[in-house]
C-alpha cells in the first residue's frame, strides 16, 4: 500500500517508523512519504493559509497552494470546472467501495460490503474534519483494500471547503472523517489514528493475524471486546474469572461472549441495537432478554 501524507508538520509522522508500522515499511507491506505542503508555496513567508471569506477568527488554508500539492502527487492537469456541476457532484453520496474494477455500487447492496477482499489502484484522498462523519471499523476495513492513500492534515480554522469539491469533480474518490465528538490542533493525530486502524488490517501487517479476530467493533455484529487478563492468576489479591483458567474452552468462549454483549449493553447499547438477530444463538438470546431486550424482530429492540 502506498500511502502519501500532506502536513505543515511532516516530521510529526517519524513516529511511523517505530513499532509494527516500522516493521510493515522495512517489509515492504506499506510505503510512506510525509510531505510539507510549504514545499508547494511561492512567496517568501511560505503561507499556507489566508482569513477566511466573510470574516471571523482565525486563518483558513488556501485552496491554491493544496491544489498544486494534490495534482502533483495525483498527477492531474489544473482544471476550471463548472459551478453547477460542482455542487451536483458534492451533493452526491461520494462512498465507494473498493472494488478491483473500481465500480461505484449501491451502499445498500451486499456487493457493496466493506469486507471485500479485493483491491483498487484508484487513488483515495482522505481529510480528517470534525464536521465530517464518524470514522469507523468499517472505513478502515474498506479502506484497508486500496493500494494508494492520500492523506491531507488540515490546520487552523481548516482547509477552503472547495478543495474537497473540486476533487471530487475531478472523479477523485475524496473521503472526509471525524474521528470523534472533539476538535483537535490540526489533522496529524487524526490521520495517525485512521493510518493504524487501516494498515492493521493488511495481511502479514500483524504478527498474529488471529489478534484481531475477536477485537472490539470488528465483523458484522460488532461488540466490545471482553475482558483481557494474563498471569498470575491472582495478583494483590485479585482473582481472574475462575472459569478462565477451567480448561474448558467451550464455557471459556461462552464467557468471553456473554461478557461482550454485556459491556456492550453497558457501554454502546447502539451497538446491540444493530445486531442482527437472525445471527444470535440461543444463548445470546438469553443473555440479550435478561439484559431487557426483545429480540424476536430483525433487530433487538429495548423494553
């Protein structure tokens, strides 16, 4: 996987050399080059940002100097494009799935699922925004299929909302995330945290691929994870689940899973409430209604 990434503060991603995404480089499984969006500038201040269009607080990042950066590491020609095609474009559903023939699908269509195993060689350019929508496992599933990212860090009040739109039209599959209910400095942590969840996935990525089988939002009925303990079993006076240490795996994995439903009742009850209920066994059934859920319907539903 090829991955471009566009900062003012470039060295911020040396800390992509360290750990398994250090490993995964010297593998040869991801390739990345941090770029500083300063290097496409032209005046002696290297200004990157300007106030923004109507006033209020605080600079905005100029939609010039980022559209030189991106058609270069794009390699499109600049284009003046019409207005109304522009907002039409943005007013569309720009999602598309990954696919190895690159074809836009119905979100709603099974073939359109985040799972596929195939690939895409069409560039995906991603911006972190916290009016964007939520970035999820799913995303970095899908996005975890493509062989090039681009990503853009966003600094300031942000970068002109034309950007986006004029790559768009282009026909550049343009991606905007937030990665939770908060703002931060600029897009670097943010583009850190999408970069893990995504290049995790990639095969030879992990050492032990079957770590993130059972991890926390991950498959199609997503739970939180349960609980994680190691040796001694008992430390300053505090015991492991006894059943753990049965050797019984069958009730060690019925644990596990009851534990999952239960904290995810606890803690993202929206999580149960998207779980399809053609899926559950019996025993989820049960430990869902004592929980007070009804899960006769296509999806459990809270009395």
């Amino acid at each position: 996987m090829k991955i471009d990434i566009v900062s003012v503060f470039p060295e911020y991603f040396d800390v992509l050399n360290l750990s398994l995404f250090g490993k995964a480089q010297a593998k040869g499984l991801v390739e990345v080059r941090a770029h500083n969006l300063r290097d496409w500038t032209h005046d002696v201040h290297h200004s990157v940002d300007d106030t923004p269009v109507g006033g209020g607080a605080g600079m905005v990042m100029k939609p010039e100097v980022w559209a030189e950066c991106l058609d270069d590491l794009l390699g499109l020609e600049p284009q003046i494009i019409d207005n109304d095609t522009a907002e039409d474009n943005s007013a569309v559903d720009d999602t598309v799935v990954i696919t190895d023939n690159d074809a836009t699908t119905d979100n709603d269509s099974d073939a359109a699922s985040a799972e596929t195993n195939t690939t895409s060689s069409r560039p995906v350019l991603i911006f972190p925004n916290p009016s964007a929508p939520l970035f999820t496992q799913r995303d970095a599933t899908e996005l975890s299929h493509a062989n090039h990212l681009l990503f853009g860090c966003g600094r300031y009040e942000g970068y002109d909302a034309r950007i986006p739109e004029y790559y768009r039209a282009q026909g550049i599959d343009v991606r905007e995330y937030s990665i939770g209910d908060y703002v931060l400095n600029g897009g670097e942590v943010a583009v850190s945290v999408m970069l893990e969840a995504i290049t995790r996935l990639l095969p030879g990525f992990m050492g032990n691929a079957d770590s993130i089988v059972e991890e926390s939002y991950t498959g199609e009925n997503a739970l939180l994870e349960h609980h994680q303990y190691t040796k001694p079993a008992t430390w300053r006076g505090i015991s492991v689940p006894p059943v753990l240490i049965s050797g019984d795996h069958g009730k060690v994995d019925r644990y596990r899973r009851d534990e999952a439903l239960t904290r995810t009742n606890d803690i993202r009850p929206d999580l149960i409430a998207q779980l399809d209920c053609r899926k559950l066994d019996k025993a989820d059934r049960k430990v869902l209604m004592a929980l007070g859920w009804e899960v006769s319907g296509a999806h459990p539903r809270k009395i």
